[in-house]
C-alpha cells in the first residue's frame, strides 16, 4: 500500500487500532470512529447508520444524533506486554527486532481484516431490513438469515423455527441441509424435553447443548432465540463446524444481532403484510368509490328523470339534463336559488320539503309543479334525505313528468263514466249521481229529483232490418235529441241497448216533471234521415216523482223500469210508477219462483172434459186441460200462469210433462169402457211449442214409450202460433202428420181472417171459438158464423167441434147445423181423471135435451 492511500489507512491505523485502546486482559474497551473516513470505509459503514446506533446507544458518531460502540471484541495480547528475560535481548538484536515487527504487523493486520469483515456484516444488517417488501414469506427471510450466518458462524446444518400463526406451536421453517431436517424436529422434541429450549428462550444469549447425532450424543448444538425485546419469534438452532474450538466471541455477538434484526424483520414483514393488506383494501375501495361516483355521475346525468340536489334550506346545489329539459332551467339560472321558488306553485310544495326534514324519511306523491314559462305540469315527486353520520346533509328530489298518464287516465275515467257510442253518462255515472241527489235530499228535505227510465220502441226491427250501423247512428241522434229536450243541470244517461234514463232535479211540481216527459216523447215525431232511410222511433217512459222515500238508486231504477214496462204494455207514451204497480211485480215475481218449484215438486195435475159426437150421441174422447194445484191457491187455471211460463222457458218441459202424462191416462183407459172404443185425447200446444225444432222427436219418443196410436191424439194449435212463421209451421206440421197425428185448429175465427192458410196446412178439424157458440141461441149473426164455419169445414173436409155448449138450446142448434162434435158444461166440466173414468155411468144430460139424454143412459146402461 503506497503513497496516499497508505497515508490514509495509516491514519485509520493509528485512530482504531492504539496500545492505549487495550486493557490488561487483551479486549478492546472501544473503538472511537474517526469524524473522517476514506472513501472504501463510507461505501461500507454507511448503509449501517441506521441500524448500528440501535445496538448500543454511545455518544455521537459522524455528525449522527445518535452514536453506537461495538462490545468488547477478541484481539490477540500485544507483544510489548509479555515480560521475558531475552525481551531486551531480542530489542538489541536487529534481526529479531525486525522479525517481531514483522510478526506485529501481520497480527494486527489480521485483527484488522478481522473487524472490517464484521463492520461490512454488521453494515449489510441494513441492507437486510431495509429491502423487507422484496420478501415474498416468512420462509423467504429465514433463508436469508441463514446465507447471512453462514458468514458470520460456518455451520454444517443449521434451522429456523417459527412461531405458528396460532401462537401455539413452534414449525419448522426452513433448513439448510434438507437432509436434516427430520433429525432438527426430533432434536428439538428431545431439547424440549431437556428444558434446553425453555432456558434458551428465557436467555438472551446463546446455548450450546449436547445433541444426538448419528448415535453419538457429542455433538455440538447451538441454539439461539428469534426474538426481539417483547416477542419471542422463533428458534433458531446450528452445528457448527469448528467443534473442537470456542466460538468468537465477535462471532456470537453478530449471530446476536443477525437474529434479532431477523425477529424485527419478521415483525416487520407481518406489519408490512398488514399494511399492504390494508392498503389493498384501502386501494380497492377507492377504486369502488370512484366507479361508484362515476356510476352516479353517470347515472345522475343521463336519467331520464328530473334530479334535482338541494341542502338543508332548499337551496340547489346540482341538478341533471332531466331537470333542464322538464322545467326549463339552466344549471346556470338553477344552482344556488330555492327550489320552491322556482319550481312550486305557491307553497304546495313546503310541506313536502319540510316533511323529509322533519321525519328523515323518503316521501313520495303526485303533485303539481311550474315550468320556466309557468305552464303547470303533473309530476310524480320524490324526495329522500342524503344522511351522514345520522344528520340530513343534503335532500335528493326526482321529478317525473305524468302529464301523459294523466290524460290517459282521465280517458280512462272518461270511458268508465260514459257510454262510449253516445258519450252519456253510463250507468256507473248515472247511479253515482243518484246516490248523491238522495244524500243532497237526506240534507235537504226541500230538494227534490225525479227519475226517468226510457225504452226505445222497435229498436230491435231497425237493427235486424237496416243493420247495427243504422241503429248506432239513430241511437247517437236521439242522444242529442234527449239532451235538448232537458235543463243544463239534469242528467240524461245510457243505461245500455235501447235504453235511457234521466234524473231531473230541482223541481217544485210534478208537472213540471210531466212537461219534461212529454218533450222528450215528442222529440221522437219527426222522423230520423240516416243513410237514404227514414227511420222512425218511439218510446215507452216509466217515471218515479216519489224519490224521498228510497234509500238506495237501484230501488229507484227498479221502480222507473216497472212503471215503463206497464206503459209498454198499455201502449201509453209513459206511466208514473205507483206503489199498486210494485206490489203487482212482485206478485208476478212471486209467481214466476212457485212456477219453478211446481214442476218438482209434481203440484200440476191434469183435468179432462168429455168430447161428445153429436151425431152419434155418444163420448168422442177428452181434452187434457192444466191445472196448478197450488199449496195456498188451491186450482190455479192456465191463463194465470201459462204466461210466465213461457216467459221464463218453462213451457217445453211443462208441454213435454202434458203430453206424456194425457199419453200414459189415455193408456190405461184404453180397456176400461168396451162400450166407447177408439177414445181420442186433444192436447193444447203454445205457440213457442210450434217455434221449437225438435219437437216432432220429443213427440214421436213419448209415443214409443207409452205405446199409445198416434191417430188417438189431436194437437190443438192456435191460428196465432201457426201464423208467427208460417215456413217453419209448414214443415213442423208436415212432420207431425209423418208421425201419425192429428191437428186442430183451435179458437178458430179469433185469428187471422185469411183462410188462405187452411189449404197450406195439414189440418183435420176446426174448433169453433165458444165466443161464437156462448151466443149462437139468442144472435142471428153468431149463428150464421157457426154455419159458416161448419160449412167451411164440410167442404174442406174437416172435422168440426163447438166448444163451450151450456145450454140444451145450444146443443139443438149445434145438431141442426150438423155439427159434428161438442163439448162444455152441458155435458161435463173438466173433470180429474178418477171422475172422467166413470163419466159414462155418472153423468145425465138435462131433461130438456130429449133423445140425448136417453141415447147416453142407454149407452151407460149397456
């Protein structure tokens, strides 16, 4: 080493390395670092500043506020202070002089290489714990150690123990040697055992322990604790390779060091761990928060919504492109004015504001708010408080503009409320507005409102005739016409069909009421030009003035339609209704529920009147006449009920049950009177029997079942039903002459006067209306209408009978005219079929009819 880099290094020599540093036993009491080093010397010591001063805290060093001192380090014992008798010998002698000068320097260079080797250890220490974030594991670190021990304390094997996560257990970390590890967990067991392991964590420095190796119990093991001042991390266990000598004691106090900056290294790198954990956690969720607030921005920005952010006194602080478009505002002309002034009407909109504030809750409604041209516009509005820690920051608010659903649903209102034809109040409508005229009169006994239920005459003539487009275009005309004929403040509705319906209020005489009736009848005169045809219209008005004593609309309804259909019956234009009419429909009503249960429960019971040959002077047969052996009545005869019958479609199964039964009793009766075969039964049928298409099989299976010869039965049918649709008579006629039965025409002279129809039908006989008999003995013109109809039907080839003969007068004339069959009261009322069977034995002709009454006792008397 020459020139000044000796200089230099002499310089160190003679600062670190002084006779006056040593004490008598040969340790080093300190070593004072010079406030200047060459270069070499910064390159290592200085990246160790920051951990030596933290070994033992000495002093000031470099202009460091704090300083460090190494431990008492080895040295050999220096020559001047060996005491020999040669020492001054060898001083005067030059070659010894100079060779004991040589030897002195090669010494204290190697305490010097010595030293620096543990400075350059010791200063890497820095290095270690200072690059702690590129360890990936604890494993990672341990194995660093160990390469770091290696130069400190040469080993053959050497491992790591670690304190598992639990803290319950020591694991075995890493290992130099993989060979040995199997026999490092079994010694640790054994030294656990020993009480070694205990006493090494409770020691600070390190143990050496005899340890079992290969069956041999001498080696040496050294054991030191991973630890630092207040947590033991582990154990760290080595066989050194320089058994037979001591360790340095400079060697020990490294190992010391390494492994207590390994234990902060360790703590370190879980704290590292933690916060790189939190600073993931940290970084992710500020990650969140911006796509969340870019979310909102986003969301906030292209709602289609008006949103609108206001602080605690409704002053805005942002709204969207929703809020600009729906009420007008800029952003500039929005932000920082009040939300109610500019877009609530009046105060409507405060309480709403106040109530978020208030409650710290959402509120939601429909409501009214003003544009920037203050046009009012229907939205739905909803606000929610923006709460931080508890306290309302700021009140979010979205508007939505409704005004579309609005007006649809006020079409829709306006289609439930009204007829969509006509666009009159509907019967919905209608009843609402009763309802609320009866609660005006239950305040107000001086008001008063009448009802009016109108029908439209023929209606159903122009829709089959003209077709439904002509009928919806009369109905839209007499709307108009109804509503001309009425005051602004009365209500003419559609009720649906034909049918309409007025409420008239406010009226103080019922013939004002009357003057109403007989405008809106008279509106109907003049006829009707729609689509090149004059229609003509009419209508039948049933009226209830009496509205104080109903409680519910419908009663009233029910009334006016009674009063209306007893108008149409009688052909008046219009009827008030009366408490006679309501007592009559009920009657009708309860007529009509009895009818129902009649058939069930078997209440009807056929009658049967004798039909005489007059000529012959003895029983042609019977007629099968209906009665109603009602529980209360008694006898109820047909025309009280037939009616009803047909007008609830009872009578085909009561036509059927008469048939049947007239079939089965004409049966039995086949072999009770040897004196009078060939007996007939006559059996009446309504018109909508005739109507009925399957009515020739109904009767044909009848007649299979009870066996009796359909030449025996005669079907009575009216002039009337036949001529209702003389098409379908024609050939319901044709088919039950197939079938083998006859057919009458009974009450014949009552109908129709053509008697153009008797040649289009099958008929066998005539039936003389007793109008025409009743009379025929004391008027000379209803005897000339029996004649003529006797005529009639002698020379159509028919057979003739009279009904309702009363009188012997009668029955002579009857027998002058040559009629050939009879019957009525002079003979024999209808009878119940247990008095019929002994009509032959029982009954006698009055003493003025002469050879009759002899010819009958000679027959019962046979």
């Amino acid at each position: 080493m020459n020139g000044p880099c000796r200089k230099q290094w002499s310089g160190l020599w003679a600062s670190t390395i002084s006779p006056r540093a040593w004490n008598r036993n040969g340790r080093a009491l300190s070593c004072t670092w010079p406030t200047s080093l060459p270069t070499p010397w910064t390159r290592i010591l200085r990246p160790a500043w920051w951990f030596l001063p933290c070994v033992v805290p000495h002093g000031a060093c470099w202009g460091c506020p704090r300083a460090f001192s190494l431990q008492p380090l080895p040295c050999p014992t220096p020559r001047w202070k060996t005491r020999s008798r040669s020492f001054w010998e060898r001083l005067h002698n030059p070659a010894m002089a100079m060779g004991m000068q040589a030897e002195r320097m090669a010494s204290l260079e190697r305490e010097f290489r010595s030293t620096l080797e543990a400075l350059e250890i010791a200063a890497s220490l820095g290095d270690f714990q200072g690059h702690i974030d590129t360890f990936e594991s604890p494993r990672a670190i341990c194995r660093e150690m160990c390469v770091r021990v290696e130069r400190i304390l040469p080993c053959h094997a050497l491992a790591v123990f670690l304190v598992d996560e639990a803290g319950s257990d020591f694991v075995l970390t890493h290992a130099a040697g993989p060979e040995r590890r199997a026999w490092f967990e079994e010694e640790m067991d054994r030294q656990v055992e020993r009480g070694a392991f205990a006493r090494t964590l409770n020691d600070s420095r390190p143990q050496f322990v005899r340890a079992e190796m290969d069956g041999n119990g001498g080696a040496l093991l050294l054991m030191h604790a991973v630890a630092t001042g207040s947590r033991i991390r582990g154990m760290f266990m080595a066989l050194p390779k320089e058994t037979g000598k001591p360790v340095p004691e400079s060697s020990l106090h490294l190992l010391s060091l390494v492994l207590l900056n390994t234990a902060n290294c360790l703590e370190s790198f879980e704290l590292y761990g933690l916060l790189r954990q939190a600073n993931e956690r940290l970084r992710a969720r500020v990650g969140d928060l911006e796509r969340q607030s870019a979310f909102y921005h986003q969301l906030f920005e292209s709602s289609p919504l008006a949103l609108a952010l206001v602080d605690t006194q409704d002053r805005i602080m942002e709204i969207n492109t929703g809020y600009e478009q729906l009420f007008g505002y800029s952003r500039e002309e929005a932000v920082g004015k009040l939300n109610r002034d500019l877009i609530v009407p009046g105060n409507s909109g405060a309480s709403l504001f106040e109530s978020i504030i208030s409650s710290h809750c959402e509120v939601a409604g429909e409501t009214v708010r003003l544009t920037k041209d203050r046009r009012e516009v229907p939205v739905s509005v909803l606000g929610y408080p923006v709460l931080v820690g508890g306290e309302i920051e700021a009140v979010y608010f979205s508007y939505q503009d409704i005004s579309e659903r609005k007006a649809y649903e006020d079409r829709l209102a306006h289609q439930a409320f009204h007829d969509p034809l006509t666009d009159l109040p509907n019967r919905a409508l209608f009843l609402d507005r009763m309802e609320q005229a009866l609660k005006r009169n239950k305040r107000n006994p001086a008001y008063r409102f009448a009802v009016l239920l109108i029908d439209l005459d023929r209606f159903k003539n122009v829709n089959d005739s003209l077709g439904h487009v002509v009928g919806d275009i009369l109905l839209q005309e007499i709307s108009l016409r109804f509503q001309s004929c009425v005051r602004e403040m009365d209500t003419v509705a559609r009720l649906g069909g034909d049918e309409f319906a007025v409420l008239i209020e406010e009226f103080t005489l019922p013939r004002e009421v009357v003057m109403i009736v007989n405008r809106l009848t008279h509106s109907l005169f003049d006829p009707f030009f729609i689509e090149g045809n004059v229609v003509h219209a009419g209508a039948s008005i049933g009226v209830v003035i009496r509205t104080m004593d109903y409680s519910a609309p419908e009663n009233i309804l029910r009334d006016a339609d009674i009063a209306m259909y007893r108008a149409k019956e009688s052909g008046d234009e219009f009827r008030i209704f009366n408490k006679a009419m309501y007592r009559e429909t009920i009657r009708a009503m309860t007529l009509e529920n009895e009818l129902r249960q009649a058939l069930a429960r078997d209440e009807f019971q056929l009658f049967y009147q004798p039909v005489i040959n007059v000529a012959e002077q003895v029983l042609e047969g019977f007629e099968a006449l209906l009665r109603w052996n009602h529980p209360r009545k008694g006898l109820v005869l047909p025309q009280e009920f037939i009616g009803v019958a047909e007008e609830i479609g009872l009578i085909h199964a009561l036509g059927e049950w008469v048939f049947e039964r007239a079939c089965s009793r004409l049966k039995a009766w086949e072999g009770n009177w040897e004196a009078c075969p060939g007996l007939s039964m006559s059996i009446n049928m309504s018109a909508l029997h005739i109507s009925r298409r399957g009515l020739p099989g109904v009767l044909e299976s009848i007649l299979s079942h009870t066996g009796v010869d359909p030449q025996r039965i005669k079907l009575e049918i009216t002039e009337s039903a036949l001529m209702r649709n003389i098409q379908q008579s024609q050939t319901l006629m044709a088919r039950v002459k197939q079938i083998g039965l006859k057919l009458v025409i009974d009450d014949f002279g009552t109908g129709y006067s053509s008697l153009a129809y008797l040649q289009s039908f099958p008929i066998d006989a005539l039936k003389i209306d007793r109008s025409f008999v009743s009379g025929s003995g004391s008027g000379r013109m209803n005897k000339e209408i029996v004649a003529a109809v006797l005529a009639l039907a002698h020379n159509l080839g028919m057979e003739a009978v009279a009904e309702g003969v009363e009188s012997p007068e009668q029955y002579h004339v009857l027998c002058k005219l040559g009629c050939g069959l009879a019957q009525g009261h002079l003979f024999a009322p209808a009878l119940p079929a247990e008095e019929a069977v002994m009509f032959p034995y029982a009954y006698d002709l009055v003493e003025e009819a002469g050879p009759v009454t002899t010819a009958l006792s000679q027959g019962r008397r046979q």
